[in-house]
C-alpha cells in the first residue's frame, strides 16, 4: 500500500505476572508511584496472554481508539491510558524530529485492538498483561529503541503492576524515591531459566469482577490501615532481600515462606482497612489449608499460596513436587461446596 491509505499495525503479546511481594498502596496516585517495592514471577503466555495489534494511518480518523474483548473501551476519559499514549507520542516525535525521513506516525490516530485469553478483572492481572501488552504493541509501530526497562516506566503510568509484565522470569518493580517517579522501574531479577522448575497452579475461584477494585483498596488502606506504615518501611524491604537471595539460590523453603508471609500481610492490612476490605472466601481459606496439609506431609514447604485482590489462588511450587502437590488439591477442593472453579493447567515460569 502507498500515499494516505497505508496502515502502519504492530502486534505483541505480554504475559501474566503474580507477585510473591505485593504492591499494595501509592505514594502519588498521578504517576502510580508505589508505597513499596514488589516483586513477580512472569506467566508463561500459552496459558495466561494479552495479545494487542496497534496501528495508524492517514486514513484513519476521529479520536485514538480501543476495542478490549471485542468491546469498544473509553479511553478518551482514562488519563492512564493517555498518559501512557502521550509519553509513547512524544518519544515517537523525537525519532521523527531526528530524522526526517521518517513518516509522521506520531500526528495519526491511532486503533489499539487487544484480547486475552482468561478472564478480565478477576484478580488475574488482567491489567498488567493489558497495558504492557499495549506499550509494547505501540513502542513496536513506532520503532523505538527504548528498552524494556524504559517501556514499564510507561506501562507503570497505565497500571503498577503491568511495568512488571516487560520482562520474563523473576522481576523486581524497584518503588524508587525520586518525585517524578524516574527511578520507579522494572529490572529482571533472575531469567526464567536459572530456577526452570517453578511451577504455578491457579485455581479460578470466581472470573466474577471483584469487589473493591484494586486503586480504591489501595487508597483506602494507605488513608485508615494502622498496620500499613510497618509493613511498607520495614517488612517489605527486608523480605525484598530475602527473597531476592532465595531466589539467586534457589531456596524453595524461603520462597515459599516469604510468599505466604507476604500474602497474608497484604490481605491483613486490607482487614485493618476502614472500611475493611475482604477478598478471600472459604474457598481461598480452604486452599490455604490444602497448601498447608502437602507442606505438612511432605515435612517441608514444597508449596506456597498467594491472592491478590480477588478469591483466586496461585500455588508456587517445584516440578518435582508436581504430583503431591495436584493430589492434595483434587482431593481437598471438589468436595467444598462453593466450589465452581476448575484447575488451570501448570504453568511454566515464562520464556520471553
Ligand atoms: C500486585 N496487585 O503486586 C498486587 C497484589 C493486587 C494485589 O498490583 O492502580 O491493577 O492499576 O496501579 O496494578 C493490582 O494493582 O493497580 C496489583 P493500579 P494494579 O500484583
């Protein structure tokens, strides 16, 4: 295609990522600026994915527009998504005010078209894999040279947590201290290739919406929860080297530890919240029991829980463990009334 009928398009996928140390409160709400680091392990795509195809044209007009799920998405009224819009723009500029050969891609309107494959909004970190996947897909379209690294700088203007959805294997969100959020950034702990026998399990409690969604939970518990402050200056950065260590020597049991630690100080702090901000049910209590009963067997942790801000669980675990680990699951969870979920199949770390 030539002249003003030619559509420029680049399409991605990003990955789901779950943190074993959670982001859970913003110190400046504008730029998604964390109260405290966190830390995740990147999904592998073949089963959890956001795939994104962005592109402009000439003959595209009327305002830069997104169909999520086949639904359109209002992005005119989101100021993160222009947010991220706006900086992908202006680096974009740069380029053409450099080199001016270049097509002028940053003055056209722009169609974002993205879909994942599980369900959006159920404490699944659909928008993590979302806005990295729409960084990247736009990043792609305007050839920029910017590293992963510099791209979660702009993914964490969309949603925290997507700057942790760049990278493959363990990733550190680094919380930073300067005021224009600069230094608030992803980097990759570990490839997903030093520690290539993590697994995780996910139990889909509920794909129903969830209750309180994650930036109003953050707001209120950073606003009323009295136990917050000690856990965003005290306990996470010690478990941040902790964890980071475990992770350099592939010590399962502190892993494993520090993740359950961590789980259950982020949801204690939503319970010291006011009002108080419940997001496990009897089926997470009973999948936290199951978690317990296969480390008991076992007579060492070969396993580990977390939640985020919904019912579901993700089990971390070893694939030498893979066979207790499922055992105790199908045996404890079919028989719980309230159970409507289903196994999600293992998943593998992910390769980038
Ligand atoms: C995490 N969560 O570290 C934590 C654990 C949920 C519980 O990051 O307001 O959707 O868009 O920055 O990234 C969910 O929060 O929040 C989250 P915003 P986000 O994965």
């Amino acid at each position: 295609m030539s002249g003003s009928s030619q559509v420029y398009r680049a399409s991605t996928t990003a990955p789901v990522n779950i943190a074993v140390i959670k982001y859970w409160g913003k110190r400046d709400t504008a730029l998604n600026l964390p109260t405290n680091s966190s830390l995740s392990v990147t999904l592998s795509q073949k089963s959890l994915r956001t795939h994104t195809t962005a592109s402009c044209s000439e003959s595209f007009s009327g305002p830069d527009s997104l169909i999520l799920n086949n639904e359109p998405e209002d992005i005119q009224s989101s100021k993160r998504t222009q947010a991220c819009l706006k900086h992908l723009r202006s680096l974009r500029e740069q380029l053409e005010a450099k080199d001016a050969s270049l097509p002028k891609l940053s003055k056209l309107t722009l169609r974002i078209v993205s879909s994942n494959n599980f369900p959006t909004a159920a404490g699944l970190a659909s928008s993590a894999a979302g806005f990295a996947a729409l960084v990247r897909a736009i990043a792609d379209l305007y050839e920029l040279p910017q590293t992963p690294q510099e791209l979660s700088l702009i993914a964490r203007q969309g949603s925290g947590s997507a700057c942790r959805s760049l990278m493959g294997g363990y990733v550190a969100w680094r919380a930073g201290t300067k005021e224009d959020g600069s230094d608030s950034i992803a980097e990759e702990v570990a490839p997903m290739s030093h520690w290539p026998e993590m697994r995780a399990l996910i139990l889909v409690v509920s794909a129903e919406k969830k209750g309180v969604p994650s930036t109003a939970g953050m707001q209120t518990t950073v606003e009323t929860s009295t136990l917050a402050p000690a856990r965003f200056n005290e306990i996470v950065p010690k478990r941040m080297a902790e964890i980071e260590k475990a992770i350099q020597e592939k010590d399962f049991e502190t892993f494993a530890r520090i993740t359950m630690q961590d789980s259950n100080s982020f949801h204690a702090i939503c319970l010291d919240s006011w009002p108080p901000i419940h997001y496990l049910n009897d089926v997470s209590r009973a999948a936290m029991s199951a978690v317990e009963t296969a480390n008991r067997k076992a007579g060492k942790l070969i396993c580990a829980y977390t939640f985020d801000a919904g019912p579901n669980a993700v089990i971390y675990y070893l694939a030498e463990h893979t066979h207790e680990v499922a055992g105790v699951f199908r045996s404890v969870l079919p028989r719980l009334p309230g159970w409507e979920g289903e196994f999600a199949e293992q998943i593998r770390p992910n390769e980038y």
